[in-house]
C-alpha cells in the first residue's frame, strides 16, 4: 500500500497534464503554462507556449510534445529544456497546426507521433527530417465523433478510442477491426503488453486482446478521465483517475490493488513511475503517492480535506464568474437577479451521479443527486455555463436517458437454497470437493468471502454445472459479490437450464453493465427461436434491456 508522499501547489487551475522520468517531471493544465521540475520537485522553469490549455505531454526521440486548446502541437528539444535556467527563455522548435481544436492525446515509437482531437481525427506524424525543418503528415484518419486518445501498438498499429464508445485498431493506415464493448465515452487507452486497456466516461474500465477478446473488466463506479500503465518491480499495474478525486490502482488481470480518494474534485492526469504515483488535480496541486509516506504530506493532506469539509463562512463570493452568497450555512445563486437557494454548505461531498454533456462540439459535467428535480438541475446547469435556455429540453432529455433508478428494473434476488444444497452433497464425492464458502454464504452472504465464492464457482464450471454457476453469479451479484465474467461472450447455452439462467443473469446484469450487453442480443434472440427460454424470463430480459438503453 502506498501513501501521500509530497503535496505541491503549482498551478491556480486545473493540472491536466503529466511526464515523468529519472530527471524532471514535467506538467501543464489550464493556465497555459509548462512546468519543469526535478525529481525531488524543485522547478527549473516555467514555459508559456501561448496556444491556449495545455491539455497533454508527451516526449520521444529527443523531443518534448504539447498538446494545446487551440490545435495546435508545440514541440520543443528535451536538451535544451534538461540545460534550461529559469532566468531562460525556451523557443519552441516548431509549431504544428493541422489539428483545429483541442489536443486530447499525444504518443510516440520511434520518429512517429500520433495525436487525437476534439476536431474527429488522429494524425500520424514523422519527425525523421525534422532537422531540415519538416514535421510530414504520415495519415490523417477521421473518425465520426472527438478522438480522446490514440496509442501506438507498434509502428504499424495504432488503437483510439472515441466519443461515438468504440475503440478501433489500425493497422498499416487501414481499419483493422473495432470494439464495441463499453457503454460511454471511451476516455483512454493504454497498452500492457499485447493488450488494450480501456476505461469510458462511466469508469467501465476493459482489457482486450488485439484479436477483439474481453480478457477482464472492472467498474470504478465513478466519471474516468484518463488512465495510464507502469511497471512496478516485478508487476505491472493499471491506474485510472477522475471525478470525486478518485485513483484506482489495478493489477494487470484488473483486481483493484488500491484506492486512493484525492482531496480534490477532479483528477486530471495520472501516472506511474519507480514505484510513485503522480496526480495531477483541478485544485492546482501536484500529490506524490509511494511507499515513502511522509508524515508533514500527511498532516497537509488532512488540512486540506478538513478545509473542503468544514462549514462555509456567511458572505457573498464569486466563483466560475457566478455569484454566490452563503447566509446561516445555506447557499445562494444569483440567477437573472434572483438569489436561487442550493442547499446547506456542510462541505464539498460527492455526487450520485456525473456526466459529460456535449453541447455545441464543447464538453461540459453535469453533477446531480438521486433527489434533485431534472428540471432543477438543468435550470442550475444552464446558469452556471451561461448556456441558452433551448438547451433545457436537451439537459432533461439526456438525465432521463442516462440515469435510470435501480428500483425500475426486474431483478431476480432469490435463489432455490436448498435444491443448491441437495446438488452440492450430490456432486461433492465426483468432484471430490465441498463446496464450504458457497454453502456458508448461501446461509449468510460475506462480501469479505467474494474471493473464495468465485474460486467454488470456477470450479463448478470447470465439472459442468454451468447453469448452477450463471445462477450462483446472478444471486451473489445482487448481494454487491463481484465475479469476473469475461467467459461470457464465448459462452453459449447447450440446454435450456443453461439457457434460462444465462437470460436471468443478462436480467439483472442491465442494472449495472460489467461491459455493453448488446453483444448478447442475437444470442438471447436465438434462444428465444429455438424455444428454449420464453414467457416471463424473457419478458423481464426485454423490459431491462429497454431501460438501460432508454430508446
């Protein structure tokens, strides 16, 4: 386990960018400015390239690439930014226009880089003749919606992910093939080993193979915003960031190593170098986790959550360009001259749900609470982004769409206890096994005994008893066990005990999606011919599926 190791204030906005090595650590964000620092953060300089938000970094071949608002690409020479004095002014070596809005994403192999943008495309480039002064376009490759991130396999293959919610691989310029697999937003892709590592708006986080194959999954349960992969002594490891100031770390088979909730609201940018942790925060601060923990990082880290916890202060203040004013801990709005009542000022707290709204090719997060009225919550929404009241319909429309309440769906929470006890003394001699962990959480559920429950259950399947392990999964689930369930997309029910379980699991899994279920559809329309599940089974199957896609 890792702790905080050292707190910086660099920046009076949002961190949104990060690179790390064995020199200098170098970061960017929301006020234009480049930072260079040492290992042990002491800056050596500060650079403004000028191009608006510095959205993304990234080095390779001798040269340092920033992404910025506008567009455009400023590429710099690491010798000259390892030898720069603070009292030195930097020129960029180049300025690249082709893109014409933000730069989501930039990385590198060898001479190449590839960046995605907000304009609906990633470029290759090439930086052999950069000498004679040319940056050459290699391939620009449109997409139908923003490219948040582009990562190179190898020189001949490159992987996006994209706001339309796939992630697609080419190969040799040429579409090689595309994954439909998660619900939202594909925010970011990393790379472990032959591996893709996606994770969406929704904090669906995927491994993938090259050939198209769910090789695990985890849900964050919370807004992502970029994700990264390291390697860490003799492990490699995931680690994703986002809203509510949470940092999951995962092992490379997705099992959470660790969670670290930042201080925070948003967590930018995220990596991980020789056993540290690197976060970049919309508070303007830089946090170092590791093994090093330190006790003066601590006693700051503290003061800072107790400031965003404690009581708000009677006054008025203006913050985004709104005006507030706090009165007897209850906050105020003023909206077209009127002060609009929010709520009690007990402290900044989480909300149930965040989304990320696009409205005229712009994104913005809309947060809200399971009790808020819609209509409430898009009036605030469309103040505080100074937006036209036509978007009201659209705020309300995309809420109803995106956010359905648990208690709408048909859930399937029981389960035959005793018949699975007659079965498991049946089999018990032939599979010379016991079966103590599911037998003991039949009678009494214990999240702490997830791991041995999933470890009964494999075994269950390995001697055949699949459909007691489908309905072993589905009646655990709903007791919040988690299970890794990517042997479902190769699955097919041989029978109609199978059958009926596979649906009934597909039932409750619309409720909260491990991966998008529609890969499934045709499957469970197939059944449905074959006559092998029907009447109120599939009815219940049709009834959850309409409410999670909400046509």
């Amino acid at each position: 386990m890792i702790g905080i190791e050292k707190i910086e204030k660099i920046s009076n906005s949002d961190v949104k960018a990060l690179f790390v090595n064995d020199e200098m650590i170098i970061t960017g964000g929301r006020e234009g400015v480049i930072r260079i620092y040492g290992y042990e953060l002491g800056c050596w300089a500060e650079i403004k390239p000028g191009q608006g938000y510095i959205n993304c970094i990234t080095t390779g071949n001798g040269f340092l690439f920033v992404g910025c608002q506008n567009g455009c690409i400023v590429m710099y020479s690491m010798d000259e930014l390892g030898a720069q004095k603070e009292e030195q002014k930097v020129e960029p070596m180049r300025l690249i226009k082709e893109h014409s809005s933000n730069v989501c994403c930039l990385d590198t192999v060898g001479d190449l880089v590839v960046s995605s943008s907000w304009d609906c495309s990633a470029i290759i480039w090439t930086t052999k003749h950069i000498l004679n002064g040319n940056v050459t376009i290699v391939q620009k490759i449109p997409h139908p919606a923003v490219v948040w991130s582009a990562k190179f396999v190898n020189e001949n293959t490159v992987v996006t992910g994209c706001s339309d919610k796939l992630v697609r691989v080419f190969k040799n310029g040429t579409l090689a093939c595309t994954f439909n697999y998660n619900l939202s937003y594909v925010r970011g892709v990393a790379l472990l080993h032959k591996s893709i590592i996606s994770v969406d708006n929704e904090g669906m986080i995927l491994k993938i193979s090259l050939d198209g194959r769910i090789l695990k999954h985890y849900s964050a349960k919370d807004f992502m915003y970029t994700i990264s992969s390291c390697t860490n002594g003799d492990s490699d490891l995931i680690i994703c960031a986002g809203e509510n100031g949470k940092v999951v770390i995962l092992n490379e088979d997705l099992k959470l190593v660790q969670e670290i909730l930042v201080p925070t609201t948003s967590c930018w940018a995220v990596l991980g170098w020789k056993g540290r942790v690197y976060v970049g925060g919309s508070d303007g601060r830089l946090y170092v986790y590791s093994s090093d923990i330190s006790d003066e990082a601590s006693r700051i880290l503290e003061e800072i959550r107790n400031s965003k916890e404690a009581p708000l202060k009677d006054g008025e203040f203006i913050s985004d360009g709104q005006k507030f004013r706090v009165t007897d801990g209850s906050v105020y709005q003023e909206i077209n001259g009127e002060w609009v009542f929010l709520g009690k000022g007990e402290g900044i707290k989480p909300h149930d749900n965040t989304f990320q709204v696009e409205l005229e090719n712009k994104y913005y997060t809309l947060s809200f609470n399971n009790d808020e009225n819609v209509y409430e919550v898009a009036e605030k929404f469309l103040s505080k982004n100074k937006l036209r009241d036509e978007f009201r319909d659209d705020i309300v429309d995309f809420i109803k769409k995106n956010f359905t309440s648990a208690r709408e769906f048909k859930t399937y929470s029981r389960i035959n206890v005793e018949g699975i006890k007659n079965m498991l003394n049946r089999v018990k001699d032939d599979h010379g096994y016991l079966y103590p962990y599911i037998l003991d959480n039949l009678e009494r559920p214990k999240i702490a005994d997830n791991g041995k429950v999933e470890e009964e259950i494999e075994k269950l399947i390995e001697n055949g008893l699949m459909f007691m392990a489908l309905d072993l999964i589905r009646y655990f689930m709903v007791h919040k066990y988690s299970f890794d369930l990517s042997f479902l997309p190769t699955f097919t029910p041989q029978d109609k005990k199978e059958a009926i379980t596979f649906v009934r699991l597909l039932s409750n899994l619309f409720i909260d999606p491990p991966f998008n279920l529609e890969m499934f559809h045709s499957r469970v329309l197939e059944l449905k011919d074959r006559g092998v599940v029907d009447g109120e089974v599939l009815d219940d199957y049709f009834v959850n599926r309409s409410l999670r896609n909400r046509a």
